[in-house]
C-alpha cells in the first residue's frame, strides 16, 4: 500500500502541475498559488486513492484517485476561494456592526 500510495501522491502533483498549466488556479493566490495547486492535486489524489482502496478495492483505487484528484483540483480553488470571501464579508459586517454600537454608546 505504501507504493500505491506514493503513486497516488505522483499522480496528484502531475494533475495538479497540469492545473497550473491550464491556469486553473485562482488569481488571488498569488503567492505560494502554484504549489498550493500541486499540494492540493497530491492530497485529493491521496484521499481519493485511499477512498476508492475502501469502497472499491485495489483495483479501481488508482482510477478514483485520478477523477478525485482532477475534482479536487477543478473545483476544491473555487470553493475555498468563496468561502474565504464570505469569511471575511462576514468579518468585515460583524466589525462594522461593533463600531456602529460602541460609537452610539460613546454619544450617550
């Protein structure tokens, strides 16, 4: 399992460093946004290999590797991308919202 498992891990950089070269990675990773795709292609190609090894045995755990890891890498950018915007949207009403009571109090 180790050798499969460092074959998942070769495959996930190699879908990862074709994420890069089809520009798949967000525009605001700027920094650190390239291996931060090949990072992300060998960790979803890791689960999935070790996914489909549980649902569906050795044998199709290298092709649920390979459609996990162009998954993740197709998809995983966006999502995590949105959810840091709706982070800090969130952050930013909470923090205006604080400065609007704390400021009515200081009237008083």
């Amino acid at each position: 399992m180790l050798i499969l498992s460092l074959f998942w891990l070769l495959i996930g950089l190699l879908t990862g460093a074709l994420a890069n070269a089809a520009k798949l990675r967000p525009a605001v990773w700027v920094r650190g946004g390239r291996l931060g795709m090949l990072g992300l292609g060998a960790l979803a190609a890791l689960l999935g290999g070790w996914l489909g090894t549980w649902l569906f045995g050795t044998l199709f755990a290298t092709a649920t590797a390979v459609w996990v890891a162009v998954l993740g890498v197709a998809l995983l950018p966006r999502l995590i991308t949105k959810c840091n915007a709706w982070l800090h949207s969130r952050t930013a009403v909470q923090l205006r919202s604080d400065h609007f009571y704390r400021s009515n109090d200081t009237l008083l």
